[in-house]
C-alpha cells in the first residue's frame, strides 16, 4: 500500500501541500482495510513526505527523488482569503521567492473570515511550518487590531501580503503590499492628461477598496478637480438598477471619465454606458483598479495593474529573512509601484 501511494505521489498525483484522500477514501479505492492505510501512510509520514494534522487531513510534504524521499524543505505556510480572481499572481511570486531560498509551501484559504483565518494558521502550524505569510480579512473584523494582535501571538514569525497592518501596530509587523495611493494617483493624473475634468468613482466594499477610494478622493484634490455629486459611488453587491442609476448620475452630470474599483466592477458598467449610448471612451473614459480579468471587457479595458507576482515574491523573501534571522532581523514595510496599461477604455485626447 505504500509503495502505491509513493507512485501516485511520484506521478505528480497530488502537488506538495495539498491534501491526500482519508483514510477512509483509500480503503475504499484499493481495496483494504483502514489499518493497512493507516500503517501505509504512517510509513510515508516517518519518511518525511506526508504530516498528518488532527482533524484537518494529511497533506503532502515532499515529492521524493531517484533515491527516495530525502530531508524535507523547511516550511512556511501561506494563508489567503480565496484561490481565484486575484491570489493566483501572488501565489506564483511567494512560490518563486520560497524556491529560490531553498522552503516549500503549504497554502491555505479562509474565505474572508477571520475566525477560519485563525484557524488556518493553526492547522499550517500542525503541519510544521515555520513561519506565515497572511492576508487578513481585516475588513471584516470588528476589531482588526485585536485580530492581528491573534495573529502575532501565533508564536512564529509573519508577514503580512497585499495588506497593510492597523495603524497602532504598524511598527511590529513586516509587510508588502500595492502603493495603492500612486495608483489612484496614476489613474486620474492619465485622466487629466486626456482632458477629463469630472471624473466618477465607482467600486464596491473590500479589504483593498477603502485605501483606493480615499486616495482617489486626494487626487482629484491634488489635481485640483470637482467632486461630482452623486458620482462617487461605493456598494457591495452592485444591482442592476444601482448600474442603470449611475450612468444616469453620470450623463446628467456630464461625467467624463470613470475610475472603477475594480475589473468585475468595469465589466458591469461598460455595457450599461453603452446601452446608455454614452460611448467609451468618446463620452466617457475608463479605468480599473486590476488587471485580472480586463479580456473580457466589452470595450477592451485600460488599467492600473498592481506587481502582483513581486508582491508575493517579496513577502516570501521577508519571511526568510525573519525566519532565518530571528530578533535582528529588521521590520519591513514595502509599497510597491503599480503601473497603468492603456487600452481602448481610456483614449483618445480631447
């Protein structure tokens, strides 16, 4: 039985740090008794490619060579609010960064809760890792203070990725995350550049969304443009009626230009300017926040493009450098630069 599982393990079956079948589930699909599973995945377990963590499963530790399954990699583990949309960027970067320093990565996902965050990271701790890159939910905490405080008396050191921590402990804790002051910046100075004067808001609630509306409220300041009433707009979830209302507001209002929070949010609101025979970007010029999902735009769509993979790249690097450092290892704290990607949604000069 053993040497079946180390097979399937060899075949790339399973990817290190995802979790196996139950127990149950292998007696069932080979055949044997749940003992002889037990004892098959225990030899595995002695041999350092699999950990077992009560009551969360048994996961993958190690692929094993030509000459069989040596030392494992030290570990860090990784913990996410979700694995599509946006993550998938900056799980290839904190892969790279771990590769590149010799660690392997257990990765798990919370869904934008903070109790099963927590949970999470005791479940990756079982594992062995040695230390955590997060993004908090912070958003959806009472108190985000109080929550990171958790976090960091989890025993291990942290880095927090694409998020910033609570001001008050800002100093304790290590982070990268998107300057995303310079990207509202980015996109309205592009605006500006275009001849737009009266330029609208519209996003949704987020654990990114609140820095990127305020800082677009600073720009329009620092570019010394009006704010449009009506046209600085933030709703979670958006209803069609919510879409149909603004690009109202927005041909009442003369708006020229639209900075979106974030591609999801463009998608709903190019085919309602349309509809409204407001033509983008002629009437109207848009531009997301993101760059995930822009290929599905109705009219194909500028952004402004956040390093994702260097995001993560960095926060694994961090996390090395805590880790294999201890107490002289220094706090840091990185904002890294977006950049704008001009496609159809955002031209031609007036």
């Amino acid at each position: 039985m053993a040497d079946t599982l180390l097979r399937r393990i060899s075949a790339g079956e399973w990817a290190i740090g995802d979790r196996l079948p139950t127990e149950r589930e292998l007696a069932v699909s080979h055949g044997v008794g749940i003992n002889t599973v037990r004892r098959a995945v225990g030899m595995l377990e002695r041999a350092g490619l699999v950990r077992r963590a009560q009551g969360s499963g048994t996961y993958l530790l190690d692929i094993p060579g030509p000459n069989g399954p040596g030392p494992g990699k030290p570990l860090m583990g990784v913990v996410l609010p979700a694995a599509k949309y946006y993550t998938p960027g900056i799980v290839e970067g904190i892969g790279d960064g771990a590769r590149q320093a010799g660690w392997q990565v257990l990765i798990s996902y919370s869904t934008f809760e903070p109790a099963l965050e927590l949970e999470r990271c005791h479940e990756l701790l079982t594992l062995g890792v040695r230390g955590l890159v997060l993004s908090p939910s912070f958003h959806q905490c009472d108190d985000p203070e109080q929550h990171l405080a958790r976090l960091q008396g989890l025993g291990v050191p942290i880095v927090l990725v694409d998020r910033r921590p609570p001001t008050l402990t800002a100093e304790q804790t290590s982070y990268v995350a998107t300057d995303r002051e310079s990207a509202a910046h980015i996109a309205v100075r592009r605006f500006v550049e275009l001849g737009r004067r009266r330029v609208g808001y519209f996003g949704t609630h987020g654990a990114n969304s609140g820095d990127v509306r305020d800082a677009f409220g600073r720009a329009l300041t620092a570019f010394d443009l009006p704010t449009v009433p009506g046209a600085l707009v933030e709703r979670r979830p958006w209803t069609r009626q919510d879409v149909a209302d603004y690009v109202t507001t927005c041909r009442e209002s003369k708006v020229d230009a639209v900075l979106c929070m974030d591609d999801r949010k463009a998608l709903l609101l190019l085919p309602a300017l349309l509809a409204a025979g407001l033509g983008v970007p002629d009437d109207v010029s848009v531009i997301a926040y993101d760059d995930a999902v822009h290929d599905l735009a109705a009219v194909p769509l500028t952004t402004v493009s956040p390093p994702k993979f260097e995001v993560g790249r960095r926060a694994a690097e961090f996390l090395v450098h805590q880790i294999t450092h201890g107490a002289a290892a220094a706090i840091c704290h990185a904002e890294m630069q977006p950049r704008l990607v001009v496609r159809d949604s955002c031209t031609p000069e007036r």
